[in-house]
C-alpha cells in the first residue's frame, strides 16, 4: 500500500473512533450524576474487556508469542491510557462537554512536536505557526487567571499529554501486534486498577439495570475508539492522521448543546475556531507535500 493510501486508511479510522470516543463521553457524563467516577470505569471496564477479549478470541492471526515479547511497551502505554482517562472523565463531568472536548483536540498539535522529537518527523514553518495558533486556541478555552478557570482544566491538559506520549509509544509497536491485543491489555489495567481501588476506599454505589445498560454502551462505544484509533496510529503518518481528530469537536459542540444544555462565550467559541483552523490547515499542508512528492 503507497504511503498516502495508508495516511487516507489512517484518516478514515481517526475519524471512526473520534465517533466513538465522543459517544462514550457523553455516555459517562450522563452517568456521572448517578454514580461515582471510580464505579463508572470499573463496571464499564469489564463489559470492555470482555467485547475485546471475544473478538480477540476469534481473530486468526494473534501472534501471541509477538504479543508477550512487547507486553512492557504495551503496559507502559495502557499506564498512560489510565492516566488520560482520570484525567479527561475528571474534567469531562466538571466542565462543559464542549470545552473539554475541545481541549483534547490540541492532541493533533502536541503529537506533530512530539513526533518531530522522538520520531524525526519534521514539519516547516507554516505548520509551526499553525501549531502556535491551535495552541493559543487552547488558552483561550481554558482563560488562565479568569474566574472560569480551575484546576479541572489543568486536568484536561493533562489529560492531553498522556494521549501524547500514549500515541508516540503506539507507533513504536509493530504492525503484527493485533490491534485487539493492545486494547485488552490497556482495558484489563484500566479496569483491575480501578477494582483495586474500590477496594481499597471501599467505594460501592448501588446501581440499576439503566445505568448498567448505558455502561455496556459506553464500553461497545470505547472499544470502536480504542481499536481505530489504535490502527489510525500504525496505518498513516502521524502528522498526517492526527488532525483528522478534529472531526470530534463538531459532535461534542451539538452534544453539548442539544444533551447538556450547554452554551459557549465567545472567547471558547474562537479558541475552538484556531484550534480546527490549525489542525486542518495542517492537513492541507501534509496533503499539499505528498501531492509533490
């Protein structure tokens, strides 16, 4: 397959599992008013689990013994991953769904540095100044030393440079790992660390059939964005694949406002603006150089 037919593969699968991804965190935060956050990842982490470790069971081509070789880089990368869900459920149901959701989308921006870092892929002065400007977009959601501003979103920067460093390490993991492996590892440690947790705390809500159906949803909905994103990382480019991330804001700005009753000033309204304008102006950046190529 020719690089720019898997940075278009790589495309399609970002933008499938910005679909789920978003669905989950709508799901969740409608659950967050019925139940802890802990209990919430726990339950939702074993319906996870046991989706993938079916369709894990049934794929052909497991290449277990590949599979247990790299299951430190693997463990070190779900580490991140449990990080990036505390982090973005934490600010996710303290702060408007949309802002949240648009500070997660200067992912695209932070991977293109990281990338040039650790990865040698470089990017020229045009996408430097769009990286800058998706950035201050960032700052003008977040307002530091407004009222609005707290540390739930500092949560969610955080929240952003674990996905970072998360997404770095995943393409460092071959392409004969089944992409199922990689999930069933970081929805197992996800989930034991949560249960372990409870345990420890002794944290236990009761809970009914509504809120266990939409957590069954909620984790078919992450197991969409956990496996897509996973191949949209191994099948492109990196500064190519990510921006496609940005097709999530317009689901979490309808969301926010049809389900959540949610409406933005006009600072977040334009920092939402120069992040998507970076992150597709780098797009058409990377497009433009392949089509020279």
């Amino acid at each position: 397959m020719k690089s720019y037919s898997k940075n278009i593969v790589g495309a399609f699968f970002m933008s499938v599992s910005m679909a789920g991804f978003v669905a989950n965190d709508a799901i969740m935060k409608i659950i967050a008013s019925e139940l802890n956050l802990e209990q919430s990842i726990f339950i939702r982490g074993i319906f996870c689990t046991i989706f993938i470790l079916v369709f894990f069971s049934f794929s052909k081509n497991k290449n277990l013994n590949e599979c247990f070789k790299i299951l430190p880089l693997i463990s070190i990368r779900s580490f991140l991953e449990l990080l990036a869900t505390i982090f973005f459920l934490t600010a996710l149901i303290n702060m408007p769904f949309a802002n949240v959701n648009a500070i997660l989308q200067s992912l695209p921006l932070t991977i293109t540095i990281a990338a040039s870092i650790f990865l040698k892929e470089s990017f020229g002065l045009k996408r430097g100044v769009a990286i800058i400007l998706g950035l201050v977009g960032v700052f003008f959601i977040i307002k530091p030393g407004s009222d609005g501003f707290n540390h739930y979103s500092i949560l969610a920067i955080f929240a952003v440079l674990s996905v970072t460093f998360r997404d770095i390490l995943t393409r460092q993991v071959s392409k004969i790992i089944p992409a199922f492996f990689i999930s069933l590892v970081s929805s197992m440690i996800i989930t034991s660390s949560m249960g372990f947790y409870i345990a420890i705390f002794q944290i236990w809500d009761p809970i009914n059939f509504f809120i266990l159906f939409n957590l069954g949803l909620s984790a078919v909905f992450l197991m969409i964005g956990y496996f897509f994103s996973i191949e949209a990382m191994r099948y492109g480019e990196v500064s190519f694949v990510s921006p496609f991330r940005y097709t999530l804001i317009v689901w979490a700005l309808l969301i926010g406002i049809f389900f959540f009753n949610e409406t933005l000033d006009y600072l977040s309204f334009i920092g939402i603006l120069l992040i998507m304008f970076s992150g597709i102006f780098v797009l058409y950046r990377e497009s433009k150089i392949k089509n020279f190529s």
